[in-house]
C-alpha cells in the first residue's frame, strides 16, 4: 500500500509539474500568497526601522566615518541633495552606473578621508535607511540627474 501511495504522489507530483511550466510557458502566472501580519508586526517592524534610521542619522552627523573631521552632514544637512530617489544611476565620479551604497563610499572615501563600508555592513544600512527616510514620499526616478 505505501508503494501504491507514494507512486500515486510522484504521478501527481509530475502532473502538478508539467500543469506548473505548460500555464508559465503560455505566459500564465500563478499568484503568489502574500505573507500574513499583524498590526502588531508592523509596528514592531517600525520600531525596529525607526531605530536604523535614528543609528544612521547619528552617524551621517558623526565625523568618526572619516579621518579628517568631516562628517556627511557637513556637505548634506539632512541627507539633502543625495537623492536616493535616482539610484542606481551613472555617476561621472564612479565612471559608471551605481547603487548608492558606492556613492555612499565614494563620499566616506573622499571627503572624509575614512575606509568603506561592506554593502551589507550595519552601519551601510543605517546610513542608507536615513538618506530614504529623508526623502520619504518623493516619487521613484532611477536614473534622473
């Protein structure tokens, strides 16, 4: 019986399969189910946000990132004129097309004299959630100069 069982599953398992890739080859999408939260996650998720943002706005005014006194707040006051909107963008000090995270670098590399910072580093993130909360309700423009 377990053997009738289970090749019945693997028959099923092939036809869900081949059902699966012939709707997606004809364009077909399945919807995904969305995740289930409470009004109590989200404001734990926005605590837990409002922390990093606090965290990177004491750093963006802290000259520790560098070596020679400057902090980002210097040049940018309130995170202004990064435009974190228009990332990933060409950056003609980068030669390229970049996410803000390098530009972010280039600035603590440069005009603080400091070292970068990992992409997944902490203190990236923190700088990163204050520069979009900064700019918060502006409209997405990746790209625009």
């Amino acid at each position: 019986i377990d053997g009738l069982k289970e090749k019945a599953m693997t028959m099923r398992n092939k036809k869900m399969r081949v059902l699966v890739l012939t709707l997606a080859g004809m364009g077909c999408v399945l919807p995904a189910a969305a995740d289930e939260f409470t009004q109590a996650d989200l404001q734990r998720w926005e605590g837990q946000y409002m922390s990093v943002v606090k965290e990177g706005r004491s750093l963006w005014t802290d000259p520790a990132l560098g070596t020679n006194g400057v902090a980002c707040a210097q040049c940018h006051p309130n995170a202004a004129n990064t435009h974190p909107e228009t990332y990933p963008k060409f950056q003609k000090q980068l030669g390229k097309v970049v996410p803000i995270w390098e530009m972010v670098n280039w600035c603590i590399r440069n005009p603080l004299e400091g070292k970068d910072l990992a992409a997944d580093d902490p203190k990236m993130a923190a700088l990163q959630a204050y520069i979009a909360y900064e700019r918060r309700g502006v409209k997405l423009a990746p790209g625009k100069h």
